[in-house]
C-alpha cells in the first residue's frame, strides 16, 4: 500500500507539472547527454549545429542556444570538471559548463585535427571524452589528448568495412568507414582508467605510463565471437559495453549477439601481465533488442522472431512487444538464468511501406531505469508515440499494469527518455523530447513537487 502511494503520488505531481514544465527546441535533437554541475544534473541537448542547455535547479529551464563553431565534427562532454569538448579543424575547443556563465570558453588545444567526415547541417555526438581524456578516432590513426592537454598519437586507425541495410527487394551491401566506440575503463589492473576501442571483431586496449602520457600502441586485445546478421524485417545491433558487474574492480565486456539471443561476458582483468579473463555466457528465447546494467544486475529486452505477418503487424502500430529479464552476477562470476521480470511494448523507426519496408529498428532511447518514487526498486520508464509511462519496480518483477505520467493532447510523439536528478535532492526526474502536433520539436520534463 506505501508503495502505490508513493508512486501515486509521483503520478499526481508529474500530471500538475507536466504542462508548465515543458520547452520548446529551436531544432530536431540529435543526442544528449546529462552532466553533472554544481550540485545537480543539467542535460545538454545537440539541435542541428547548436547546443541548447537545461539547466537543472528548483526550476528548470532553458538556456539560448549556443552555436558551435561551422567546422565541428564530433562533440561530446568530459567530466571532471565537466567541459564540452568540440573537435574540428580548429583544433580542440572546450567550454566550461560548471559555474554562472553558461559556456565560457577555456584555452584550446592542439590544432593540428583531422576532421572525421560528417553532414553538414548536423554534428554528431560521438564518444570521444573519456573521463579525463579526449580521444579522437581518424583515418591515419587517432589523438589522445591527456587532462593537461598534452597530445599524443596512438595506434587507433579508423577501418572500411560494409554493412547490410534494408531494402527493396533485396538487402543491400553498403560500404562505410568505421568508427570505434570509445569507453573508458581499468582494463589491465592497475586502478586507472584505460581506454577501450571497440570495433566489430575486437576491442583494442590503450594505457598510460606512469607520468600519465598516453602509450602509443594497444596494451593488448580481446577478440569478440562472431554474431549472427540480423533478421530481414528488424535491424538489431546491441553495442557492446564495459561495466563492472562482480565488483572487484576491473572492468567486464559484455558481448550481445542479438539476432542469436545470447549474451557473454568476458570478466577481467581483460589485458595485461595479470590478466586472466574468465568467460560467461548465457541465451535467452527469441532476440535481443537491448541490454541495461543495474548493479550486478542485466536487463534484457527480449522479442520472438519476425515472421511476415508479425512485422506487417508491428509495422502498422509502429511499436514492438518486449519481454523484460533479468540475468544477476555472483561474486563467482557465474551468471543466473534469465529470469522474466516485466513485458511493454516500445516504438520503432521504420521506413517504406507494409509491402516495401525497410528494416525496422527499435527505439531503445525510449526506455530509461530509474527509481522514481526513492523505495529501493528501479523503476521502468517507456515512451511511446503520445505518452510516458511507468511500470513500477518490485522486488521481483516489474508491474504489468503501467502507469501514464506525461499524456497531453498537444504532444505529437515522443522520441525518447532518459532520468537525471535535476534539482539533486538525491531523486529522479524524467526528461522527454519529441514534437507536439504539428511537428515542432519539443522537450518535457516530469518533475514532481517534493
């Protein structure tokens, strides 16, 4: 009974703030991330070539956009204190984000950058800040830049490869120049952050010497196992990710071959004189559309294969029916079989038509974990085209029965979700972006009164 209270509660709050409590963008958002300033979370938002600001505090509100200078290429923000990190021709610019004046700019870096090659009307948010670090992946190899700004080369190429898109009648192979994902982790032992390339079939593995200067070639690598191509009517590729799921202090790789519903883990230390990698794996019925970490804790969604009339059906409500799991990690590095804890359903992006579509992709962004109502459970939050619900967290299991916090004639569609603590009382609050009805971008936030 507290517990349908308290989320009540959260409900009856949202529903009076949702109106007032609501923005709008001068442009379509391309990526966003939060950013811990002063005392509480601000969520920076990429909208074609600006970055626009929601400054967290008792109340919210939205800063002027900042436009970014015509060279950028890749953007993202590094913490510590936190700084947006732009990288172009120019070299690399940085602006301080902490403190009263909203992007005041710090002394550049090296202007000796090869730019990665991008749209022109858009910059992407490429991950490329790394804790204390900057890492910038191109065509001859790649510039780390240390805290202090000082620049090294490292062995970090970027690679050609072709990948198989959606289309009509056939598959179509297309080739790409290909970027890898940059992470940071201690991958080798030592308590200090390495920094990961994670590419299709490896992760390459970069450290530091001892007076913190980057090395330039790899500490070593991890293979990654072959993975299945994705079905033809849903395009499912799970990133790869480094987390520390038995917590002694090294980082794991989590690989998801999603088309095959199996999951490994590879538990560290990963490289290096003391490694001694120890592999896991675990399959679940149907595919894998995306994986979340809680703690020692995987949250899996899970879908049944695609045939041709259950994608017609899911082309034509423009959303797909998930099961929820969970797999937990011991101390021994053993995994738990996947157990059923929850079923939404969450939108797709799809083009075509029923007879003539292209592959669909779930919208993963429209899915965010976080314990709104402050009882010790995660709660599940989903978008979809009109509204934001919530399936309330238990000790086993998530509600069945969601629960609408954000629904409002004049919203469009919503595109996607994710939780910060804006105000930093220690509680969660909910942002949204989307468009209202008549197609203009906009952004919500669920901010209860407390």
């Amino acid at each position: 009974m507290m517990r349908a209270a308290a989320l009540a509660s959260f409900v009856l709050a949202c529903s009076a703030a949702s109106v007032a409590q609501s923005f709008a963008l001068p442009a379509t958002v391309t990526g966003w991330r939060v950013v811990r300033c002063d005392d509480h979370d601000d969520v920076l938002l990429g909208v074609g070539r600006s970055v626009v600001r929601l400054r967290g505090g008792r109340t919210p509100n939205l800063d002027a956009p900042f436009s970014l200078p015509d060279d950028v290429a890749a953007l993202d923000v590094r913490s510590n204190p936190p700084v947006l990190v732009a990288i172009g021709n120019g070299g690399v610019r940085r602006w301080a984000l902490d403190g009263p004046r909203p992007f005041a700019p710090l002394e550049p870096w090296s202007a000796d950058v090869v730019t990665l090659p991008v749209a022109p009307d858009r910059v992407p948010w490429t991950a490329l800040a790394v804790g204390e670090t900057v890492v910038l992946p191109h065509v001859r190899g790649a510039l780390a830049f240390a805290g202090d700004g000082r620049a090294a080369t490292i062995d970090l190429p970027l690679e050609r490869g072709v990948s198989i898109t959606g289309g009509d009648p056939l598959d179509r192979i297309v080739a790409e120049l290909r970027v890898p994902t940059i992470a940071a982790a201690d991958l080798d032992g030592d308590g200090r952050e390495d920094v990961a390339a994670i590419r299709d079939q490896r992760v390459d593995a970069f450290g530091r010497d001892d007076d913190g200067a980057w090395r330039p070639t790899a500490l070593g690598r991890i293979d990654r196992p072959w993975r299945a191509p994705s079905t033809r009517l849903l395009r499912l590729v799970v990133p790869a990710r480094l987390a520390d799921l038995d917590r002694d202090g090294h980082a794991d790789l989590i690989d998801v071959d999603a088309n095959a519903g199996r999951i490994r883990v590879t538990f560290g230390p990963l490289v290096g004189a003391g490694a001694s990698p120890v592999v896991r794996t675990a399959r679940l019925q149907g595919l894998i559309v995306g994986v979340e970490r809680v703690g020692s804790r995987l949250v899996l969604f899970t879908t049944d294969a695609i045939s041709l009339a259950r994608g017609a059906r899911i082309f034509l409500s423009q959303s797909l029916p998930v099961g929820v799991a969970a797999i937990d990690v011991d101390a021994e590095r053993t995994l738990s079989a996947a157990k059923p804890i929850g079923r939404i359903r969450i939108p797709i992006a799809v083009g075509g038509s029923v007879t003539r579509a292209k592959k669909a992709r779930p919208r993963t962004d429209a899915v965010a974990l976080a314990d709104l109502d402050a009882d010790g459970h995660v709660d599940l939050v989903v978008a979809s085209r009109d509204s934001v619900r919530v399936h309330a967290g238990g000790p086993r299991r998530f509600a069945r029965a969601p629960t609408t916090v954000l629904r409002d004639r004049s919203i469009g569609s919503i595109t996607a979700v994710l939780a910060a603590d804006l105000d930093g009382d220690g509680r969660t609050e909910v942002v949204a972006h989307g468009a209202d009805r008549d197609g203009k971008p906009r952004l919500w936030v669920l901010r209860p009164d407390r």
